[in-house]
C-alpha cells in the first residue's frame, strides 16, 4: 500500500506579526463604542431617574458624576459617542460609492481618530468655561 503524503498546509498570520490597517482598527473601535454606549446608556437612564426622584436621588446622581471616576466615565461616554458618529459618517460616505481607494480608506480612517479625539476634547475644553470649570 502506498502511503498518502501529508502536506503541510501555510499557517495563518498570527495576530503579533499581522499588521493591522487603520481602516480595520477604526471598524473594530466602531463596534466597540457601540457597545459602549448601548452600556453607557445605564448612566443616562440613572440621570433620569435621579431628576424625578427628587433632590435626594438628584444628589447622589451627582455626587458620582462629580467624581474623578464618574468624570472619566461621562468622558470616555463623550468620546465613543463622537467617534461612533464620526465612523456613522464614514459609513455614510461608503454609501455613496466613494472612498474605496487605498489612500481614501486610510483618509478616512485616520480623519474619524483625529477628528474624535480633537472634538472630544474641544467639547469638554468648551463644557469646563462654559460651565464655570470644576465644582
């Protein structure tokens, strides 16, 4: 009987030789902000709930929001809230047939980075004098 021949098979990249293109990262953090803010939506409804229970609830609501860890939540919420709509928009414009070239796509990409993280500081820059600062 003749012995049948193994052949070897290529393995797969593995994630610590792969390198990622921007446009791959930006999709992966959109559906990860998406998460984000279906589970950050708990604060909003607590908000809610906290200006109709009166000015005790009121009060504890905003004693946690007040804190360091309830400032760096409301602005890790602030910043997947804008880089989802900024990769909503880049979805909007594959929706048109545009932006498919390579350089486009890693336009595109880079821009929903940026552009999130510059207007979520440019929001909260604004939000702090507007506001009168910290309280």
């Amino acid at each position: 009987m003749a012995e049948a021949k193994v052949r070897e098979r290529p393995l797969s990249p593995h994630l610590q030789i792969y390198r990622w293109p921007l446009p791959m990262a930006m999709s992966i953090a959109h559906r990860v902000t998406g998460v984000a803010l279906y589970f950050g939506t708990v604060f909003i409804v607590w908000w809610l709930l906290a200006v109709g229970s009166g000015p005790g609830g009121y009060a504890r609501f905003t004693s946690f929001i007040n804190s360091w860890f309830g400032r760096l939540i409301l602005f890790g919420y602030t910043w997947a809230l804008i880089h989802h709509m900024l990769g909503g928009i880049r979805h909007l414009i594959w929706d048109t047939g545009r932006g498919f070239e390579p350089n486009e796509r890693e336009w595109l990409a880079l821009a929903t980075a940026v552009g999130s993280v510059s207007l979520t500081l440019l929001l909260w820059i604004v939000g702090y004098f507007v506001f009168g600062g910290a309280r």
